[in-house]
C-alpha cells in the first residue's frame, strides 16, 4: 500500500485519528480533514512516513469539496482509499429537538458523508485504479432508542448510502463498505455533559465508561477506537476484496 493515498474525514480525534495512525504505517500519502485545524496540526506532528495533506473545514459544506478535488489531484495525482468519518452527537426526544439541531446532526452526518462519497468517488474513478471506500455510520441506524432522532435518521441514512454507492462504484472495481460501531470511547461520550457527571460519581473516566458499556452491552465494555480503525483497514484493504455493501455490526452485541 506504500504507493496509495487514503481521505479521511473527522481525522482529528477518535476513530478518525486512530484510523489515520495506523494507515499512516502502509500509505504513501494522507489527506486529513477536521473542522479543528489545531487538532490536525497536533496529529500530523505525530505521523511519520506518508505525505500529508490537511483541510479544516465543515465537512456538510458544499464548497471547500472542489477545492480539495483539486488540491488531491494536484498532490497525488491518485486517490486509493476514503474514509467517511466526520459526525456530531445529539441527543433529545423528538418533541424536544429544534429544527436548527436537526439541521446540524443531518448536515455533518449525512451531508458530509453524501459529499465525502461524491467527492471520492470522483477521485477514485479518475484514478482508474479502483479503490475502497468505508463509511462510519453507527448501531443507531439499525436500533432504535429514544432520544435519538435525529442522530439515528443520519446514521440510518448514511447506512443505505452504503449500499447505494456500492452498486453504482462496482463496475469501476471500487468497493464500498460500512461500519456500524456501538459504544466506543471517544471523545464522542467524554465532551457530554452527562459524562463529567457519571466520571464524578464513579471515580474515573475508565469506570464510568465501564459503568455505561455494563448497563446496555452483552459483552460488558466498549470498543476502543484503535478497535474501529483496524475493522477499517481491513475493509478498506484487499483483505477483504469480494466485500462490498455490507455493513458490519461491532457493537458488543448491543443491538441482540
């Protein structure tokens, strides 16, 4: 893989920046996007090996797309691998969610993966190469629970664009896959308010992610993001070449 580059969006913190550590060790080249210019710089002093090319912007914003479009041809001249990563949480009854909130979860995690997938696969299909594309969507999508509307409806609508890309990328020989992670500790959890509370009340952040994985996860803990990103590699790798459209479940059986 040393000659390939690889898109990842969300690319500063989480699964984003797990995935990208670990790419780091076979690609040629990277192009990392986040909304957190600091936090790009912070994870590209930790790189080693493979070019990099970084973009902070909103990931549901039409216009910085072109750009990129351009900045990767430019650079590389090629483009292997996408990773559509980027997402915000929400949580609040229906009755309760406003419309600006419904706008915002839908813009970054449904938005930004339909224009992740655009733009990729655009790329991908200059390239002539083939390619692999992976999508984090979530258990939300498939499981129902309340409080999550609007989180749910992106993820669910991110899952079948899984499917859709999937079927128009294969007669280009690009594959497009999903991931639908359950509990995983990321920032995602640890930035909540609620979660300060939980920390507080069981003494550290490591019990309080034990005390949440234990009240609703089979297997009794979540993943971690190291976790996901290898469950990425392997679908954006040919490890897995006759896969394409699935959507796989890592969830500690939450979803049983």
């Amino acid at each position: 893989m040393t000659e390939r580059v690889a898109l990842i969006t969300g690319a500063a913190s989480g699964i984003g920046a797990a995935t990208a550590r670990r790419l780091s060790q076979g690609v040629g080249g990277l192009v990392l996007v986040d909304r957190s210019r600091d936090a790009l710089c912070a994870l590209a002093g930790e790189l080693r090996g493979p070019e990099l090319l970084l973009r902070d912007f909103d990931v549901g914003s039409e216009a910085p797309w072109s750009e990129l479009e351009e900045a990767v041809e430019r650079r590389f001249g090629r483009l292997d691998h996408v990773v559509a990563n980027a997402g915000v949480a929400h949580g609040a009854p229906l009755e309760e969610t406003t419309f600006d909130d419904w706008r915002r979860v839908l813009s970054a995690n449904l938005d930004g993966v339909f224009l992740t997938l655009r733009a990729g696969l655009r790329l991908l299909r200059k390239a002539g190469r083939g390619g692999t594309a992976v999508v984090v969507s979530s258990v939300a999508a498939v499981k129902a629970e309340p409080g999550i509307g609007a989180y749910a409806a992106s993820k669910a609508g991110a899952a079948q664009l899984v499917r859709v890309a999937a079927k128009e990328g294969a007669r280009d020989r690009i594959r497009v896959n999903g991931v639908l992670p359950g509990g995983v500790e990321t920032p995602i959890w640890t930035q909540a308010p609620f979660f300060q509370e939980l920390v507080d009340k069981a003494g550290s952040e490591r019990a309080a992610f034990d005390e949440m994985a234990a009240m609703a996860t089979p297997l009794g803990r979540y993943a971690s993001a190291d976790e996901i990103a290898g469950l990425i590699a392997f679908l954006l790798s040919d490890a897995s070449a006759t896969m394409t459209g699935a959507l796989l479940v890592s969830d500690g059986g939450y979803a049983l």
